[in-house]
C-alpha cells in the first residue's frame, strides 16, 4: 500500500532536461574522446583557414603606407589589388581564365575519350575488357606532373636553357604553343583524369539495364534516338558528376602548369597564388587562396546536390534488369587498338620517355654509345651541383627518409584518427558534436591542395600564442598532411562503423571490460580492414603530392615531389625524371599493394 502511495519524481523537463542528458554523455568516455577530437580538428583545419581568409581583410607588416593603416587594422586593399587594381589583370583574371580555359578543355577531352573507353570496357565484347579495365585507370595511380616532364622531355625548345628536347635534338623544333601553356598543359591533366570518366561512367554504364534500349529499339527508336533520349539521360549524373569532379582537381592542380607554363608566363590560379607566396604578397595571397577554395566548394556542393538529384531517378529492372554486351563484331579489333593506343599515350610512352632519358648522355640520339647509366649510379659527373648519379646522392636518400617518415606518421595518424572519428560519429548521443566532426573532417576536400598549405603557413609562420612558428619544420608537413588527409580516412572509419553493431562492445562491458579494452580488444580487430584502408590511402596521396609541400617544404625537408621540382628548375633533367620514376614507382606499387590488402579493385566491376 505503501508502495502506491508513493509520489513519482517528475521527469526533467526543458533546460533540465538538456543538463541531464549532459551529465549522461559526459559520462561515457566517446563524448570525451568526441570533445577532444572536435577541439583538435577545428584547430588542424577550421583555423588555417580562417587565418589565411583573415590575412586578406587585415594590413599585413610591410604594407603600412600602402594600405595607409597599421599592421593587423582591417583594410579593402588587398581585395581592391587583386581584384580592380592595374595588375589585378596579371594576379587574377588571367590566371583564372587560363584556369578555366585548361579547366573545360580537359573535361571536354576526357569526356570524349573516356565516354567512348567506359563504354567499350563495360558494355562490349572488346577484347581484353578486363586487362584494360584496370590498365586504363593507372595515369590516375600515377603523378600528374610525371606527364609534364614526358612532355618537355619531348618537346622541349630554346625557349628555356638546358638540354634540348628530343624533337629540336633532330633537328624539328616545336613552336612554343606546343610545347609550353594551355595545349599540353590541357592534353596532360585530360589524360591524367580521364579515369576519373571512365570509373563513374562506366560503373553507372555496368548497371543501366539493356532492356531499355531493346524496348526502344522494338518499337522503332533508331541508334541515335536511343542514345541520346534513353541513354544519356540516365548517364548525366555520372557525368555531371565527373565534370565537377574534374574542374575541382585542375583547380587546384600545380605541378603541371608550374613545369609548362612557367617559360612562357602562363600562370593559373595555383602558380598565380604560389608566386604571390614567394614574393611575400601574404595578403594577396590570402584573396587568391579565399577565391580558389570559393570555387572549389562552389564545385563540390554542386556535385554533392547532383548526387541527391539522381537519387530520385531509378531505372526499372531489379532482378530482371539485364547488363547484356553489346557484339562489336567487325569492330572489335578497331576498337581494342584504340584503347591500346590510349594506355600507349598516356601510360606507356611518357614513362619510357622518362626512363630512356635517364640513360642517354645527348636527348634524342639512340646510339649504343650515348647510353649511360652515370645519371643514377655515376660518379665526379661534369655538373655543378649534382656530382653523382641519384642512387649516390645523399640529398636523393635524405629526400626520401623525409617521405617515408614524413608521410608515414601523418598516414598513420591520420588512420587512427579516422577510425576513432568513425567510432565517435557513430556512437557518441550528442548528434551536433557528430553532425559537426562528420562537416569538418571532410572541409580539406572542399579546399585545393595549394590553397590549404597557404592556409597552414599563414596559421604557422609566427608564433602564436604558446605554439611556435613551425615553417621549416617537419612538423607543419606532418600537420598539414594529416588534415588535408582526414577526409579520407574520416570516411573510411564512418563507413565501418556504421556497419558495426554495439553487441560485441555491450558483451564485453558486461563482463566489466573498460573503453580502452574494448577499442583495442573488440573494435580496431574488427575494424582492421578499415584502419588499413585509412592509413594506405592517406599514404599513397602523400607519396605523389606536390600543392601541399611544395608552399611548405625548406630544402632541409624536402620530400621526394620537391626534390624533383628542384631539380627541374635547376635544369637537371635526367635527374628530374630519375626521381619522378621513382615516385611514380612507389605510388603505383604502392596502390596495387592497398587494393590487395583491402582485397578491393579500383575498376571493380567495369570488366570480367
């Protein structure tokens, strides 16, 4: 009676409510863990980028008298300087409509060309589909710029010094429209993202349903007709999607118009920003880099409501929906040569250009006796600076030390950041500290390379507060590195978690086990395959990159990208592509290595 009689608390309500979930959380160590992570990652990538953007409205030291304001004051000049001053022209529009011109003009090649190859490859009976699916994707494992050094090494004129290239070595000088600016520098990144076209294309190809089209064809609807009224339609968000995808990559792509567009001064947004930095235009260089990341987000939010739009369009088909090939018959040999010939240009003959390079005392000239192999193990070589062959150069060794450990730690810590990324997105019960570390972990893909180590150098140049100036360090590499990774392994860790139930972690706590026994003991084993993948794709992306070193990078840490790019403005061109093979070496192997751990293919599914 006793017990009927008693008085029932009330249930919080209101602020009271708010406060006792509050006290619940806090509790448990993942909202800790989840404060701790969102306190980090707004310091390692929402401050940069605040203090780059802040660097373009406030009076930088140097520019009292021209900015008629003391240092740190609010000012317009910089916006006025870059956007409507007399040489706003040479810092921003030109660069920009080179940008874009480069820009649309690989997109229009690589959509051309990988339209036709994603077709072939997974909706014909073209011979050798499954080779090619996976041969046609390299020029993507491999550095855009390995491309540009082919190219020069080729084309290259008197309009710079140094060797010849190999065409003026017998006697046919290219013009410089060939040789430097938009042509090449358009042909290269077309080559290089084509795979881009031929991933997205040809995965929504593999799953459009070929009764569509005999349906069409039965009731009269000629070739074109199908193509463009059934096919197409059901095709543009995958390409639309990969246009986006291509205008943000070239956006911020620096190494390939740095080595052909520097001799004839035809500058892009990103070479533009760079020589901003190098002559200490910080607050300039703070507007070009707020423009480019404008751009860029402006790209991806496009891309991202596209991706929402196609979700509202499905095909009718589920288990009858057919992926039957298309018979080439007597084109099947016509087409498999034009997919030959594609990995020939853009796999084949820049690498061998390269490698043969490397070995010839004269460009252009194949007799036994210019063959030479001083350029990687020779020594007291006639050169100023470079006195041995590469694989005896202690700057090539240090170089690379610099990269394994360099990249590795960033990797690493950017692995185990992601899976603990995942854990607390999934786990934690405030859903704004999820909502938030989902957003901020992904904001380094919104901002280019170039403009992102802009970005960090305008945040760790001085000392601020108790933290110290770290330019010249390798660790604002190691910083930089790991932030500009953590979109990728921020995903990786959301993705396997999400596929993680709390059984085994609600068992295990049960029996008493506490939170750092359960990670260790029960989700990093089970997420391992995840942990991996979060730490040998940051790695792979940091073996080739260059935007983000080579802003960041003092000759003491120079990586193996910068070495090469020193080496290139030296005019030291074996070397140069001795080292580009190199790295080219490690990012393919290196890609071939991941897919077999993660037991993953990047052109899973394009062929059989």
């Amino acid at each position: 009676m006793a017990a009927s009689d008693a008085t029932v608390a009330p249930a919080p309500v209101g602020g009271a409510r708010w406060r006792y979930r509050l006290r619940l959380a806090l509790r448990e160590p993942t909202t800790v863990i989840a404060v701790l992570m969102a306190a980090l990652f707004a310091y390692l990538i929402v401050v940069p980028i605040l203090s780059i953007l802040a660097d373009a409205a406030t009076v930088q030291f140097g520019d009292e008298r021209r900015t008629a304001g003391e240092t740190g004051s609010f000012t317009t000049y910089y916006l006025y300087r870059a956007f409507a001053s007399p040489v706003a022209h040479d810092l921003f529009w030109e660069p920009l409509l080179n940008t874009l011109k480069v820009a649309f003009g690989a997109i229009a090649i690589s959509l051309s060309v990988g339209g036709i190859l994603a077709w072939l490859i997974a909706r014909t009976d073209m011979f050798g589909r499954r080779w090619f699916a996976t041969a046609l994707i390299v020029p993507y494992m491999l550095p855009a710029w390995t491309f540009a050094l082919a190219w020069t090494t080729l084309f290259k004129n008197r309009t710079v010094g140094g060797q010849p290239g190999w065409f003026e070595a017998v006697g046919l000088t290219p013009p410089d429209w060939l040789a430097y600016g938009q042509v090449p520098i358009t042909i290269i990144l077309a080559l290089h993202y084509t795979p881009f076209v031929i991933l997205l294309f040809g995965s929504a190809l593999r799953r459009f349903d070929s009764q569509l089209e005999d349906s069409a064809r039965i009731l009269g609807a000629p070739g074109r007709v199908v193509a463009l009224q059934i096919i197409l339609p059901l095709m543009r968000p995958a390409l639309l999607s990969a246009v986006l995808l291509i205008f943000a990559k070239c956006l911020g792509e620096f190494g390939v118009p740095y080595v052909l567009g520097l001799p004839v001064k035809f500058d892009v947004l990103a070479t533009s920003l760079y020589r901003s930095i190098g002559s200490r235009q910080t607050g300039v260089a703070g507007v070009l880099a707020g423009a480019i990341m404008l751009i860029g987000v402006l790209a991806i939010m496009i891309d991202a409501h596209l991706a929402r739009e196609a979700r509202r369009f499905v095909t009718v088909g589920s288990k009858g929906a057919m992926n039957r090939l298309s018979r080439l018959k007597s084109w099947r040999w016509p087409a498999s040569g034009f997919a030959a010939a594609i990995f020939v240009v853009s796999v084949g003959m820049p690498l061998l250009t390269l490698a043969l390079s490397t070995v010839m005392h004269q460009p252009g000239s194949f007799a036994l006796s210019n063959f030479t192999l001083d350029y990687w193990i020779g020594q007291d070589l006639p050169t100023v600076a470079m006195r041995t062959g590469i694989l005896l150069s202690p700057d090539l060794w240090q170089a690379a030390w610099n990269t394994i450990s360099i990249v590795g730690i960033a990797s690493i810590c950017s692995g185990i950041l992601g899976v603990l990324t995942g854990y607390v997105v999934v786990r934690t019960t405030i859903r704004p500290l999820a909502i938030f570390l989902r957003q901020v972990t992904f904001m380094p893909y919104l901002v280019p390379g170039i403009a992102f180590a802009a970005a960090y150098l305008s945040l760790f140049a001085v000392q601020r507060g108790p933290i110290p100036g770290l330019y010249g360090t390798t660790l604002i590499l190691i910083l930089a590195l790991m932030a500009d990774q953590m979109p990728y392994a921020s995903r990786a860790g959301i993705s396997a978690m999400m596929q993680l139930g709390k059984d085994p972690e609600e068992a295990a706590q049960i029996v008493g086990a506490g939170w750092f026994r359960r990670m260790t003991s029960i989700v990093i084993p089970i997420q391992k395959g995840s942990l991996v993948t979060g730490i040998l794709l940051p790695f792979i992306s940091g073996i080739k990159g260059l935007s983000l070193f080579v802003i960041l990078a003092v000759p003491a840490t120079d990586v193996l990208t910068t070495f090469s790019l020193r080496l290139v403005d030296y005019n030291y061109t074996q070397a140069a592509n001795a080292v580009v093979l190199i790295i080219a070496g490690l990012a393919y192997g290196g890609t071939v290595l991941a897919q077999r751990l993660t037991r993953t293919n990047l052109a899973e599914g394009l062929g059989n």
